[in-house]
C-alpha cells in the first residue's frame, strides 16, 4: 500500500475514479472542494489518500480554521472533515487504519481535535475507526429527495406550501447572486444570524464571493426589485447532491415572504432543475435535544438519517480549555 499527503502527489485520474465508484463521495471530498477551501483565508486544507494495488480505496479532504487572532487560534483551533472520507467499497481494514492515521498524523500538531461529519451511512466501518481511536456521537440529518417536482411539493407541510403560494403572490423573487452589493447585503443577514443566534465562527465576506462565483448562492428578493432578505448558499456535486452550507433570512421583518423557507424551496427547486437527486440540509442537530432548526427542516418532507460524527483529540487539556473559550467568544455577545 502506498500513502500519499499532498495534493500534487494524488493521481487526479484515480481522484476522478474513485469519486465516480463510491457511495460515500461528496463535494467537500472532490478536488474542486480541496482548492476552495486553498483559496480562503478562513481554511488551510489538508488531503490524504491510501492506494492498494493499481487503485485509490481511500481519500480524506479536510480544513482547519484559522482565526485572524494567535491566541484564539491556538485555543479553539479544530480540523474538520466535512461529508466524511471517500471510501472504495472493497477498501481492507489495514487500508482505512493506513488512512485514518494519516490523518491524525496530519492534525496532531496542527488542531486540538478533528471531527469528521459523515454525509452518509458509514456503520459498516465504526468498529475500525473505533479500533483507530476515535469516539463515536449520535447527529442527525435530513437528505430531501428531488428527483419528482410534484413529489417534492406533496411531502411539504400544509404550512410549508402555504407559505411557499404566499409569498409567490406576492412577488417574491429568487435569484442567483452574481454582483458585489446583493452579495454583501446578503452577508450581512448572515452575519447579524451568526453573531447574535448561531453563536459560531462564520468565514469572511471573500469566502463566500468565491462561493458566489465557482458554486451557488441564492437570495430572497423582496417583492418589485427590493431589497435581499434572505438566501441560501450552496455547493454541488454533479449528479449526486447540492449541500445546504449555510442559510438566512429576515424572518421575522418579513415574516409573509418566509424569506427563509423560500431560500429552502429554492435550493430544492434548484437541486430537481440540475438533476441533483439529493439535497442535503447538512445536519439536524443531536438526537432527543430539542433543536428549532430541526423543526425547521423536517417540515420540507426529508428522510431524517443519523449518520453520527466521529471525535479525536489530539490535546484533551487544550480541547477542555478550548470549550470554554469558544463559550465565552461566540456567547457572550447574545
């Protein structure tokens, strides 16, 4: 078997091959996925990859966050493997133990812990990442079938579809960003959203004008050419799904445009339009914790999915210390 650490050592042909036979591939697994998060300032990726015989059978893609400030940084810095690794269906357990300490010889020195979020049914391979040592917890997902439009519509709530009707009389509009002003009045709902509810890190107006222009970034217009209320930004993997990264609105200003059930229906609309059978809301919280977010999304007709996320820590007194900065951070502003 051999490891590879770098990007240029990859094959890109096996890199194609390998997303092109595996169930488990997402956007954030593709190479296109490795040279967005390359070209932020927010991320600094990381790519590994295990060949057995003449084949790729495993490939990781991660990021780790930076922050503008040192000391923050060193303190709540994390690597984050979103979607999950791209596992060949045949890969040996010898193969994924390879992999998967790759990774943490990857991260150790880089980030207190990683996380991956797995986008599909990984069960088949817990008992070799437990063998690797990482830490299993239970979270939720809802995967949106979109394939039949009228199928689509029908799985809506009642209220879901009533909002929807609405504010199509009224004159919504959904549009598909692609100039500066629109995008910064977008991100500044966002922003506002992040800072005073979410309570998490949110990546810098530059990240999501590269999204803007390489992906998908759609926002809720009010009525007659008014202003941005809303919108949803999103990454796509061709033919497979469109992921829902990140989603706002003004909903409560604007409460008989929905902006933020409009910018879901929209992402939707948009995934059966290009033939992305599966739009993925990218996480629904924890199981039997009481999440609005949660209510949210199960209201548009998804299957709900508990892949989990698995946990390593490279540094447990940093990952304890780190907690409790990150609380005091990203809460003491709501």
């Amino acid at each position: 078997m051999t490891l590879y650490t770098t990007y240029d050592s990859i094959s890109p042909l096996a890199w194609r091959q390998l997303i092109e036979r595996t169930r488990t591939a997402t956007w954030f697994q593709t190479p296109e996925g490795y040279h967005f998060l390359d070209a932020t300032r927010d991320y600094d990726p990381f790519v590994v990859a295990v060949e057995d015989g003449d084949r790729l059978v495993g490939l990781c893609v991660g990021q780790i966050s930076r922050s503008r400030s040192r000391l923050v940084q060193y303190l709540t810095r994390r690597a984050i493997i979103n979607g999950g690794p791209m596992l060949d269906e045949d890969i040996t357990d010898e193969a994924l133990l390879l992999l998967l300490q790759a990774v943490n010889d990857t991260t150790r020195e880089r980030a207190i812990y990683t996380e991956i979020r797995c986008f599909h049914d990984y069960s088949r391979w817990h008992a070799v990442l437990e063998q690797a040592g990482w830490t299993y917890a239970a979270h939720l997902n809802f995967h949106i079938a979109c394939e039949d439009h009228d199928r689509m519509w029908e799985r809506l709530s009642e209220n879901r579809r009533r909002q929807i009707t609405k504010a199509q009389s009224l004159g919504v509009q959904i549009v598909q960003l692609s100039n500066e002003d629109d995008l910064r009045a977008w991100y500044q709902i966002l922003k506002h959203l992040y800072r005073w509810y979410v309570h998490k890190p949110l990546p810098g107006l530059d990240f999501f004008r590269t999204l803007m222009r390489e992906q998908v970034v759609l926002a809720v217009r009010a009525p007659e050419g008014g202003p941005i209320i809303g919108g949803a930004a999103c990454v796509r993997l061709r033919g497979r799904a469109l992921y829902e990264w990140y989603i706002c609105g003004l909903d409560e200003q604007h409460k008989a445009y929905a902006p933020s059930v409009m910018a879901t229906w929209a992402a939707m609309e948009y995934a059966h339009t290009n033939r992305l059978p599966v739009f993925d809301v990218m996480g629904a919280g924890v199981p039997d914790v009481p999440y609005g977010v949660r209510t949210f999304k199960q209201k548009f007709g998804g299957k709900l999915v508990e892949h989990g996320r698995w946990t390593i820590v490279a540094h447990s007194g940093l990952y304890r210390l780190g907690k409790m900065v990150y609380r005091v951070i990203f809460r003491k502003k709501s």
